[in-house]
C-alpha cells in the first residue's frame, strides 16, 4: 500500500470512529443522561390531598353553612309570618289583611330573591375557588417537570384517560409530598 492510500485510510478510519463515538455519546445522552421520561398524576388524588385544596374547600363549606343560616332565617321568619297571619286573619279587617298579605309577598320575594343571588354567588365562588388551585397546581407541575427534567407530564382523571401505563411512571405521591410543603 502506498503511503498515500495508507494515510487516506488512517484518515477514514478516524472518521469512522469519531462518528461511532459521536453516535454512542447522543445515545447516551439521549436515553441516559438526559433522562427525558413522561410521567403522570393523579388529578382526583392531588385535588383532595392538596392541602391548599383542603383548606380552600372548608372556606367554601364554611360560607355555604352561613349562606344556609341567612336562608334558614329568612325561611323561618316566612313560616312565622304566614302562621301569625293564619292565626289572626279572622279578626282582621280588609285593610289588614291586605297589609299582611304585602307584607308576607314581599318576605317571600325577599327570600326568593336571596335563594337566587347565593345559587349564582354559590356558583361562582365555586369556579373561582377550582380555578385558583388548578392555576396552583399547573404553575408547581410546570416547575416540577423542569426540575426533574421531563418531557412531560400528563393528568390522568377518573374518566380513565390513561389506560396503561408502566410502574414508576404515576408521581403523585412525590407531587403531593412537595405540592404540601
């Protein structure tokens, strides 16, 4: 062989290897050290094991009990009315008894009125809530994946979203155990 020929081979060669190295080390970078893995939560576990969720869920029962309270009163002071009325309707003349019946309508379309404005309030305060601890929890997830280095991580539900997946691939429990630090 030539000195030439030798040369170009030796040249080749080199170049054959630096491929083959450059090749392994993207392999290894892929799959090994970048660690790029898809993993999943649990959204029903995390909505009721999140501690802000907890907490945020019995301010909501609390204003629910007391809008329950105002209703009951209303209600109570309604009943009263009607039973007074019903009691003393015989000795009552015309002018009073329309007087009581103003008066009692305009109880009832009180409570009426009320009942409407808690269901509405009731509704919204309900998808402020949920809304503020999904944008809670979106803004941790995001800077969970980052920080362990996923390439993603999807929300299973209990309509079944994820019908398989492969064990250690569910991090709830470490979501959780940080998302209530």
């Amino acid at each position: 062989m030539k000195p030439k020929e030798q040369t170009q081979k030796s040249i080749q060669t080199i170049i054959n290897v630096a491929s083959i190295a450059a090749i392994l080390f993207l392999i290894v970078y892929i799959f090994i050290l970048k660690n790029d893995r898809i993993v999943y939560v649990d959204s029903g576990k995390i909505m009721n094991e999140y501690k802000g969720a907890i907490q945020a869920k019995k301010a909501y029962e609390a204003k629910t009990k007391s809008w329950q309270a105002n209703i009951d009163t209303l209600t109570l002071d309604f009943q009263n009315g009607m039973r007074k009325y019903e009691k003393d309707m015989a000795g009552m003349s015309a002018k009073e008894k329309e007087l009581s019946k103003q008066l009692l309508n305009s109880k009832q379309k009180q409570l009426n009125d009320y009942q409407r404005a808690i269901q509405e309030n009731a509704r919204q305060e309900d998808g402020k809530l949920y809304q503020g601890i999904v944008t809670e929890i979106n803004a941790f997830l995001l800077k969970y994946g980052k920080d362990h280095n996923y390439k993603m991580i999807l929300i299973a539900n209990q309509s079944g979203t994820i019908a398989y997946a492969r064990e250690g691939l569910d991090v709830t429990a470490e979501v959780l155990k940080e998302l209530n630090k």
